[in-house]
C-alpha cells in the first residue's frame, strides 16, 4: 500500500493492476468529467449538501476495498499498476482543473445575477440594494437606475378599415396604370403600323434600306448616296428613317440638308462687258410630300454639290488655261467668243433665275450643265472599274504623285476651246498654202 | 469558321429561338406578375405594415406587366426590321423579285 501526495485524503491502490475501462463498477474515470457531474447530480440532486466530511464518512461506511494480493506478483505487473497510477494521477489532475474552472466560471455568474437583481431593488428598498450590490457596480452604476414595473397589456385589435383602404387604393391604382399603359401602347402600335407602312413603300421603290446601329440611333437607315456608284466624295450618303411624335416618317440627313444647285451661265461680250445671256440650272422640287421624294431630292443634291466641287478641285489643274475660282464658289472658264461661269444658287432663288430662261444661249447652257453632269457619272464609273480591278504588285513604283487629272472640265474645256483653236490654225495654214501655191 | 462567317439559315434559326424565347419570357411575366397581384389582394388576418408593403408590391407588378407588354412590341419591331431586310422568306420579297 503507498500513499500519494495528491490530497490530504488516503487513495487506497490495491497492487492488483486495475480492471479496464469496460468494467462497469470502474465506469466514473475522470475523464468524461460532463458525463459524471450529471450523474452525480442525479443521484444526489445536488452538490449543495456535499461536503468534505460528509464524502469521508460515506468511504467510511463503505466496505473496505479487497486488498489481498495474489501470492505470485510479479514485477511487470507491479510496472503495469505503476504505470496506471501515473494515468490515474494524471486524470484526476486534469479532472481536478475542469471542475476549478467550472466552480469558478458559476461563481461569476451567480454575482452577477446578485448585482442584477441587488440594483432593481435599490430602486425600490435601497438599503437593501446596496448592501448586496458590488463594489464595482456601485462606482459605475448609480444606486436605483434600474426599475422594473408590471404593466396589464391590453389585447391589440387591428384596425381593419385602415388595410382596407390602403389595399382599395393599391388595386385601383395598378388597374389604372395598366389601363393607361394599354391605351398608350394601342396608340404606339398603330403609329408603328404606318410607319413600316411607309418604310415598306420606300422599300418597294428599290431604295437600299439598312439597319443601323449608331450610338444614339438604332434604326431604319438608307442609302441615298453614290457610293455604291464608285463616288469618293466625303459625304457618307446614308439617311435615318424616323419616326416623329406624329407618326410621319422623317429622312434625316447628317448634318445639315443642302440646298444648292449647279448652275451654268454663258456669258458674252456686249458694249465691252460680259453680260449673261443664257443660264440653266437643274430644276428641283423643293416640295416633299413623303420619303421617296425625299430621298430622291437628297440624293440629287448631293449629286449637284460633289460635281461642284469636282469642278472646283479641277479649276487648279486647269489654271494653264485661264479657268479660274472667284470667291470660292464661282468658276469662270475663259474661251474666244464666250465666257462660262459655273457656280451653285440656292433652290430658293429658282424662281429668280427665271427670267434668264429665255436668254439666246439658254440651250448650250443646258448642254453644258447635263454634260457636266453625264461626265461626273462617268467618273464615278471609271473609279468604280479602277476599284475592281486587280492592283499592282506591292513594290511597284509610282510615278511621283501629281494632282490627278481633271476628268469633268477638261473634256468639256477642250472640246470647247479646240475648235477655234483648229479654225484659226486651218486659216492660217491655208493662207500659208495658199500663199505659197500662189508662188 | 461558320461562326465567323454565320451564313444565313442559322441566323434565321438563331433569331427564331431568341424571338420565341423573348415571347414566352414576355408572356409568363405577364402571367406572373398579374397572379402575385390577385393573390396579394385580400386584406383579411394582416396588420398594418404587411398592408402597406404589399401596396408597393402591388404597384411594382403592375409595371412589371406594362415593362413585359413593351418588351413585346420590341418583339414586333424587330420582326419587322428583319422583314424589311429581307430576311424573313415572304410573299413582300416575292414581289420585290418580280419587280
């Protein structure tokens, strides 16, 4: 028999190697500590009345532990309850240690429910709140701060009309909205029937419709331009196809909507001064009822303001032979017996114009101007060829680039101006021959 | 490469499974939207505040349904784009070649 040092309390170790776990009668090892304190509870029904003494007398009164040895004890088994007491001794620490903690942590709690219920009172009896409430509580909590009162609580009835109403008003005001958004999208539907209505006939009519989708503007677009023609002029030549609020189809061009007209005016030479004796310029209906008129008078437009400027570029090819560009917007073409001045007017000034109409050499303005035109097709067309055919193999050297060459006013300049060139040349040359047939 | 190049029958394949699409979506919104208002309608057994939260509901399914009918017409409308276009096989092209 040996005694340990862990308690003040004898431990009586049999050197019987102690039974296993599984025995039952050893079932309260310490160390499923959550496992015994309930049991413990539950036969004693509570630790209040467990006192020291109380445990001593209890082992007292028990029968003594069997304590005799077998005669043959050999040391590995000796070793074997050695090493079992260290466990032993070891769970019990650990055991011990739990159980602190624990005490220690119901201590807190219960002087805290002390300080809860001590300051309600101190409301009421303060004497007695006082004297019961820490410390600590009565430096940061002042004496009497917390009350507690019983009140009666009355049933709570909902009053219903007020639900009622606030659901009416929901209801009626979804039916109206829904009502109003019917009428209003019936509206859009049919503004929307005769829109593609009118898209439709413009469709008909052969016009190149596409669907654009411009950052602002997604949308029925067409093409009005040239392009497709072999035309390199700058303008994109593509229109949108709106809808105003109304309902009617709107062409919008980009930027702002042209205006102006090629003009040709024949100028002679009377009492010293050029006087204009005939002028043409291509009648266009400013009145546009819906878009294929629309269209059609954007795209002659466009037409009469890339032939001006292809004229006005080729001023400066021609400028060897006298053709010069007053002002920036009139080109006068100098040959022997007349003058032609080619210049833009606005649609607006038709009217104007008309008097001019009668003018001797009206025709071959009229010739001029429907040449002018016929050659910028003719253009349009050669670039049209120069784009499809094959190009020339990369490394070909150019001939050092020059200004190109004039297409529109050179033909007709030339074909103006030869023949009394060739006139006064055949003349001379007859005087010559004839001149020295004579000899 | 036929992503690239879509040629013309599956893009009108792939509209007409985006068109449908569009269309059911539409209609079951609608569908929905109506059946949440019918069923928040009653008034019995609610307080207050479950009242007054179920008025904004009511109101945000109503424009629900008025933003999915709107949805439709943007249905419509891109139909008849593609009509115009000449991507829809109808009697219009037809005349349009006699033409």
């Amino acid at each position: 028999m040996s005694t340990s040092s862990l308690t003040g309390d004898d431990i009586f170790v049999s050197l019987e190697p102690p039974p296993l776990e599984e025995d039952p009668s050893h079932a309260r090892s310490f160390r499923n500590l959550s496992q015994i304190i309930p049991q413990i509870a539950l036969e004693r029904g509570s630790f209040i009345n467990i006192t020291e003494d109380s445990l001593r007398k209890e082992l007292e009164a028990r029968p003594s532990p069997h304590v005799e040895s077998p005669p043959d004890e050999t040391p590995t088994k000796l070793k074997q309850s050695a090493t079992n007491l260290a466990q032993f001794e070891e769970d019990f620490n650990n055991a011990r240690a739990d159980l602190n903690r624990l005490i220690s942590a119901a201590q807190n709690e219960a002087a805290i429910s002390l300080d809860f219920v001590s300051l309600l009172i101190s409301s009421v009896r303060p004497a007695a709140g006082t004297t019961s409430m820490s410390p600590h509580l009565k430096s940061h909590v002042p004496v009497g701060s917390l009350g507690a009162d019983r009140i009666k609580s009355l049933p709570y009835v909902e009053d219903m009309s007020v639900c009622l109403g606030w659901k009416t008003q929901a209801v009626s005001a979804a039916s109206e909205r829904l009502a109003k958004a019917a009428e209003r999208l019936a509206e859009e539907a049919v503004l929307e029937k005769n829109y593609w209505e009118q898209v439709e006939k413009i469709a008909v009519s052969g016009e190149v419709l596409s669907k654009m989708r411009m950052p602002d503007y997604r949308g029925m677009g067409v093409r009005y331009g040239f392009a497709d023609a072999g035309s390199t002029y700058k303008e994109k030549g593509i229109a949108t196809l709106r809808r105003n609020v109304e309902g009617k189809l709107v062409v919008k061009t980009e930027g702002e909507k042209r205006t102006k007209v090629l003009s040709v005016a024949i100028m002679r030479p009377l009492h010293g001064d050029y006087v204009i004796t005939g002028q043409y310029a291509l009648k266009i209906n400013i009145e546009t009822r819906d878009g294929k008129s629309e269209i059609k008078q954007a795209r002659d437009l466009l037409f009469e303001d890339e032939l001006f400027f292809e004229i006005a570029r080729e001023t400066r090819i021609l400028g060897s032979q006298g053709v010069t560009l007053d002002f920036g917007n009139k080109v006068m073409i100098p040959l022997p017996a007349l003058r032609i001045v080619i210049e833009t007017i606005d649609l607006e000034d038709q009217e104007s114009s008309m008097e001019l109409d009668s003018g001797p050499d009206r025709v071959i303005a009229e010739a001029i101007n429907v040449a002018l035109h016929l050659l910028l097709s003719k253009l349009h067309r050669k670039n049209l060829k120069a784009g499809r055919s094959i190009p020339l193999p990369l490394g070909t050297r150019t001939n050092t680039p020059d200004i190109g060459k004039s297409e529109i006013l050179e033909p007709l300049v030339s074909s103006l101006a030869v023949p009394p060139i060739k006139d006064s040349l055949m003349t001379l040359i007859m005087d010559l021959t004839s001149a020295l047939k004579e000899k | 490469m036929s992503t690239i190049t879509p040629n013309p029958i599956q893009q009108s394949q792939q509209r007409i499974i985006t068109i449908n699409q569009r269309i059911n979506e539409a209609a079951n919104t609608i569908v929905s939207d109506y059946t949440s208002i019918v069923a928040l309608a009653p008034v019995a057994g609610k307080d207050r505040t479950t009242t007054a939260t179920e008025t904004y509901e009511i109101e945000f399914h109503a424009t629900s349904i008025v933003r999915a009918i709107e949805d439709l017409l943007m249905v419509s409308r891109s139909l008849k784009e593609s009509w115009i276009l000449g991507q829809v096989a109808s009697s219009f092209q037809m005349n349009d070649e006699r033409a």
